[in-house]
C-alpha cells in the first residue's frame, strides 16, 4: 500500500508536533492567567491545573499515536495528526489573540 510508506515519517511528525503542542502549551498558560487578571495566588494554582491537564493530553496523543504505529492502523494515525494540529493551532490562535487584547489595553 502506498500509506505504508508513510507511516513512519507521521509517526515522527506526531511526535514533534506534539512537543511543539507540550511546549506552546506550556508557555501559553501564565499568559491566559495574566489576561484573565484576578489574584496571583489563584492564577498560580489555575497554571499547575493547566500543567497538569496539559501532561494529560500529552500522554493521550503519545499512547494513540505509538498505539496507531504499532497496529499499522493509518487511518487512527491520520486522526492524531489532524487533532494535534487542530490543538497547536487552536493554541496559537488563543495566544495571537490575548497579544492582540493586550496591545489594544495599552494603546488605549
């Protein structure tokens, strides 16, 4: 089959991608707290649940994904790749926009 001869190089993509995702994330959360305002206190304790939700979801698409490569199953491969990139790109919509309320607070 021709998706054989791809399998692999999705697999590495996916787990790129989802260092990428792991990292944006990562960075994302003290910024979405910061926009929100409120209490450091409870900003502190928002960013360790999304930390923590974050390790969740990391887990989630890396089980998938090996259990995708391993079972030669293209199509459950094909779906981690389409919903990693759809959070990645869900995230650095979020962020782009918080940049785009935090630049229009200040001009104001």
């Amino acid at each position: 089959m021709i998706m054989e001869q791809f399998l692999l190089p999705l697999f590495m993509l996916n787990l790129l991608l989802v260092l990428i995702d792991a990292s944006v994330g990562y960075h994302l959360a003290p910024l979405l707290y910061n926009a929100a305002g409120g209490e450091e206190e409870d900003a502190l304790k928002g960013v360790g649940k999304i930390r923590r939700m974050l390790k969740f979801m990391v887990a989630l698409y890396m089980f998938f994904n090996c259990f995708a490569y391993f079972n030669y199953n293209h199509s459950l491969l094909m779906v981690v790749t389409v919903l990693v990139l759809l959070d990645l790109g869900g995230q650095l919509y979020v962020r782009h926009r918080i940049r785009v309320h935090q630049n229009d607070e200040l001009e104001d």
